[in-house]
C-alpha cells in the first residue's frame, strides 16, 4: 500500500500565538525548523525517501560501507551552508563524521586484504573479537601505511597527509573541544572536499567493484548525494578564491598555497613596521602564521621534510642570506605566478631568493 503523498505542516490553530508550533500531516504537533526548541513538542525534520535508514522506525543496519558512506553524507549535510558560515555544532560533527567515515571505508578496504589486518597487532587477531567488535584496531595512519604496502592501493603524500591531518584534528577535537585550527570553518570545508574527492574515489576503485550490482544500485542514491554535496562544497570555496582574485593577482610572486587549507591563498606581504618576524595570512580561511612557523609548516606539508631529521639530513628550511631569517628560507616553494617552477622562498624578506641570493624585487 502506497503511503498518500505528504504535504507541509500547516500552523496550529489552537496555537495562534505561537508560530513556531505546527501540525503535520499527521496531526501531530512539531517545532518549525530552526525555531526554538520547546518541552514536550518534537523538531519536525526532513526525510530523504530514496533513503530506507532515514525513514522513522528503520531497522538499525549499517554493514561498513554503508556505515561510511552514512558517515559521509552527514558530513556534507552539515558543510552545506551556501555562503554563511556554518554553526560551531556543524563544524563539530562535519570533522568527527568525516574521520570516523574515512576510518571505516579504509579498513572496509583492508579487511577485505584479511581480516586480522584490521587489528592493531594481526599476530594476535581474533576472529570472534572482530565479530563482536570488541578488537583494539589499528590506527588510521597504521591504516593507510598497511593499504599502501601490503594492499598495494595507490595513495599520494598529498592524500595520507590529508587524511592524517584529519585524524589529529578528530583527536583534538574529541579530548579537548572545538578550538584552534580544529575551529576554522573555512579550512574544514576546503580539506574536507580535498578527503571526499579521495573518499569518492577510493569507493568507486577499490569498494564498489567488489559488491554485487544489486548492492552497487542500492548505494547509489548515497553515493549521488555525497557527490552533489562535494560539489556544492567546492563551489562555496571556488566563489570565495574568486572573490579574493583581484588581491590575490597584484601580488602573485608573494602568493603561495596554505598550509592549513590547501588553497592558493597564503599572502606573504611584507610589513614595514615589522620589527621581529613577518606574520603572514591566508585570505581564504585565516590561517596566521609568524614566518618561521610559516616556512617550517610549508616544509613540512608540502615537500614532507621531517622537522627534526637524525640522520644527518638537512631540513628543506634555512636561515635566510639576503636577510638573515632564522629558518625562513624554504627551497621548492611553488608561487601563483609560476606553480611548476619551484623556488628558494623567504618567508621573511619576502620573496624569491636566488643565487648567489639576491633578494628579486616583488611586485
């Protein structure tokens, strides 16, 4: 039996005061939504009906890969604030719901290599805590590092730092709340199109072609809504790079890509009145960053230099000789005026330095 076609809650006529309180279709009483919450009346919500888990009464059934990709979706539903800035509770739950969807599609992949790869010691897996979900599993970086090597899937520096990234901000996030770069919205949703544009890829190469094509169609309307959301994602921070193009475009040899966000948008201006190290800032998401930690992170995130080598290597940043910066200078730094050429770059002076270290005027 076909259930009659729902139509929108009207106002409550014993509630003529009170405008916040509907009927729904089936007489019982709701909050508007985005009305205050009240006591005893429930929220009125929306249900995507080509999706079973959503419908009120659903049977609790999550098999991995649609636990992941439950994960995912909830992700974009809560990154999908047009140009408002999403709330404090949606940023909260997009960074847990992404790690924890990322964690679950990756070791879906693994497990599917052997099940006791899953485990943070294989040596002493155990079928029935697996069963039983009792296991102490491996770690996300362990995760990755074991689908690379033992798996043989093809994930980029770029993709496991991303992911490891993400993972340490869940980590901070769950033991200490939402503060610090954990709490920068415009970052969040630049990386977490950067980890779903992976996710979704990683799904369609290495999870969906082992499903059957009856479960493949079954995941499909999951899989359209990530995708539509990642678009919709990617376009909010596309029109802010746009927005940011005129600055941007005048100062092209000082503008480098973030750190914290991914995007091309770090702008190493340099500052008069600056007596001790440069503060620079990325235009997109804020990110704020004295020009050591500047060079360090660069160094770091992007040409994956340890910090603190032992083994006699030199780290990828330096003291800076055309103006003395202590550990500024970065060589292989990519600028927006020419992103294949890499370039010794001061994050101090700033600018281009080249040999025999002249610093380049900056236009």
């Amino acid at each position: 039996m076909t259930e009659p076609t729902a139509e929108l809650p009207s106002l409550a006529a014993d509630h003529p005061d009170n405008p916040s309180v509907m009927i729904d279709v089936h007489g019982a009483h709701v909050a508007v939504p985005g009305s205050l919450r009240q006591p005893g009346v429930a929220q009125q919500r929306v249900y995507d009906p080509g999706r079973t888990v959503e419908h009120p009464g659903s049977e609790v059934h999550f098999p991995p890969i649609n636990n992941g990709l439950d994960y995912l979706i909830s992700v974009v539903e809560h990154l999908e604030a047009d140009e408002e800035r999403v709330s404090a509770r949606d940023l909260k739950y997009a960074v847990l719901h992404l790690a924890a969807g990322a964690e679950v599609l990756l070791k879906a992949r693994l497990q599917q290599e052997h099940w006791a790869l899953v485990f943070k010691d294989p040596a002493r897996a155990s079928h029935d805590e697996l069963v039983k979900g009792t296991l102490l599993s491996c770690s996300p970086e362990e995760t990755v590092n074991r689908l690379q090597k033992i798996a043989r899937v093809q994930i980029s520096a770029g993709e496991a730092a991303a992911l490891k990234k993400l993972a340490e901000h869940r980590n901070a996030l769950q033991h200490y709340g939402l503060i610090g770069e954990a709490a920068n919205a415009r970052a969040v949703e630049s990386k977490t199109a950067e980890v779903l544009d992976f996710l979704i890829r990683f799904l369609d190469e290495q999870l969906l072609p082992t499903l059957g094509q009856e479960a493949r169609e079954a995941l499909e309307v999951d899989m359209e809504r990530i995708r539509g959301g990642l678009l919709q994602i990617r376009s909010f921070v596309k029109k802010r790079l746009q927005r940011l193009q005129g600055t941007l475009s005048a100062h092209r040899e000082l503008t480098v890509e973030c750190s914290e966000c991914r995007q091309w948008a770090h702008l190493v201006l340099p500052d008069p009145n600056e007596k001790a190290l440069l503060l620079s800032s990325c235009l997109l998401c804020g990110a704020t960053l004295l020009s050591d930690s500047a060079a360090l992170c660069y160094a770091v995130e992007f040409l994956g230099s340890d910090p603190f080598p032992v083994d006699g290597s030199a780290p990828a940043y330096e003291t800076c000789p055309a103006c003395g910066g202590p550990d500024t200078l970065v060589r292989g730094v990519r600028t927006l005026a020419a992103p294949e050429r890499p370039v010794a770059f001061c994050f101090q002076c700033p600018g281009e330095v080249r040999e025999p270290f002249e610093l380049l005027p900056s236009t």
